[in-house]
C-alpha cells in the first residue's frame, strides 16, 4: 500500500471513470424523528472540488453530509457517486470511495494514536491481512500532514481535544478515498493549525465536501459554498458570488461588510450583529449623569 497521501488509489478504480459530477444530490428530502430536516436540496460536486456548506445552527448541514456519505438514507431523492446510484455500493466499498469524519467523533481513549489512524486502512486490507512496513510508513505520513509526526504510540486519552481532532482527519487522510467528507473539521483547533489544516486540504489532489462555521474560512479555501438555512439551500455558487451583505443578513441575521485583505488583496467579511445587543459604555455613562 502507498504512503503517499496526495492522489488516492481505489484499486481498479471501483466505480470505473464515469463521466458527469464526482457526487451528485438530487432533490433531497431528510426527515429525523418524524421532523423534516431537509428539503428539495439539489447540488453538484465536480472531480478535485473543494465544497463548504455553511449555515446556521440547525440548518442542515450535518445531515446534509450524513446523507451524501451514505450514513443516512434520504426519504426521498438521491445521491449520485460517479455515476452510480450510492445506494447500491456496499458498506466495504463506499469506504474505498468516501472517507467520513463526524463532528463530535470519540475515538476509543485505550487505543494508540498510529492504532486509530490505522483504522482508515482497513477498507484496503485483504480479509484477515496483518499490517506490514507499507501500512506503518502510511500511517506516519498521515500523522505528518496533520503536524502530529511521531506521535504513533502515544494513547489517544492524552491527546488534547484538538489533537484529536487531527488525529481523526489523519484517519481520513490514511482511507485514501476520492471524496473526503468532513463535518466541522477546524472544530477545536487553535487559529493556526484551523489555517494549516484547510490549506492541507486545498493540496490534496481528492475531492472534499465540508462543512464550516466560519464564513471567511469558507471565502478563502472553498471553490463553491452551499448555504443552508430552515433545511433548504438557499444558494451554491462561488463564494465571492454567493456570500454577499444581503444574503448573510438574511440567512445568519448579522451585518457583512466585504473588504480586501490589506496584503493579498482576497476577500474577507467584517461581520457585526444587526443593532448593538448591549449600550455602549459612552451611552451607559451618560445615563448615569
């Protein structure tokens, strides 16, 4: 098996070359306990994309993704992987093409932390197949581009939470899958490894659907943004296109001034909350005069 973690190898390539969208939705509809989440949500993802889905709490996203991965069956609508309806892949072979990994995801504290990353290796394993060398140097290179290099034997209960988290996505990394699905992957990472890890992710020669509170961190790393809002998707398009002032106030209730980054010159928003939730100090002053 190759250590190489930048173009994924699906032997013999499962689903063949079709042509057409790596992933297709097609009117998707979601209910969860009898209470519909999605509606009618239609989206396309080309081959390499990078796609984020932003939105407000409770908009949808999490079950957007669980159903594009698979792990939850739309009640009615489809999905689409390179052709073939999802539906029809078994579980083993869904794995070769989609790697998964959750918002909230604990790993088993007792495992190793190259034990775990090892895990993403089984969909490629031979039934009953032992790891060898090939395995050992795949696993270390998925832990070197989440910067947690050497850190193979160390239990994964004394990982802090953002260690974890990208222990998991080197996990995801070592599947070597085409289509990576990751649900809030910066979640519990400090500024700099939020940054590192999605320009990772823009160099990975795979396709990757994931979803992202933070709108400039979609502006600058994602080709195309889903906006979700009461289930529905309220837009898709380039982010310079779609996450415009009108938009953001409608969707996310907030103020979005659009300014260009004083030394790369790319997008950014300056977000404020509609009218000022508290008095400023200075009115606060004056009242008390």
């Amino acid at each position: 098996m190759s250590a190489r973690l930048g173009r994924p190898h699906t032997t013999n390539d499962v689903l063949g070359s079709a042509p057409g969208p790596h992933l297709q939705a097609a009117d998707l509809d979601c209910a969860v306990a009898g209470r519909t989440i999605l509606r009618g949500v239609n989206l396309d993802v080309q081959s390499g994309e990078r796609i984020g889905l932003v939105g407000p709490n409770g908009s949808g996203k999490s079950t957007l993704l669980r159903v594009l991965a698979g792990l939850r069956p739309p009640a009615d609508g489809g999905v689409v992987l390179r052709g073939r309806p999802l539906a029809e892949l078994r579980a083993r072979e869904r794995a070769r093409e989609i790697a998964v990994v959750a918002q909230e995801e604990e790993p088993a504290g007792e495992l190793l932390v190259g034990e775990l990353v090892a895990l993403g290796l089984i969909p490629h394993r031979r039934p009953w197949a032992a790891g060898g060398a090939a395995e050992r140097e795949a696993v270390a290179a998925a832990l070197r581009s989440v910067d947690l290099a050497g850190y193979e034997h160390r239990p994964v209960i004394s990982l802090s939470g953002g260690e974890r988290r990208r222990a998991l996505l080197a996990r995801g990394l070592a599947q070597q899958a085409p289509l990576l699905v990751l649900d809030e992957p910066t979640n519990h990472l400090d500024i700099r490894h939020q940054l590192d890890l999605l320009a990772r992710l823009s160099r990975v020669e795979r396709t990757v659907v994931l979803s992202l509170h933070d709108l400039n961190l979609a502006m600058r790393f994602c080709d195309r943004v889903a906006v979700l809002a009461r289930g529905e998707l309220r837009a898709f398009g380039p982010p310079q296109d779609v996450l415009t002032p009108a938009l953001i106030a409608d969707v996310f209730d907030v103020r979005a001034s659009l300014v260009r980054h004083p030394r790369n010159g790319a997008s950014h928003l300056l977000l404020d909350l509609p009218q000022p939730a508290y008095p400023s100090t200075a009115a606060v002053q004056k009242a008390h005069v």
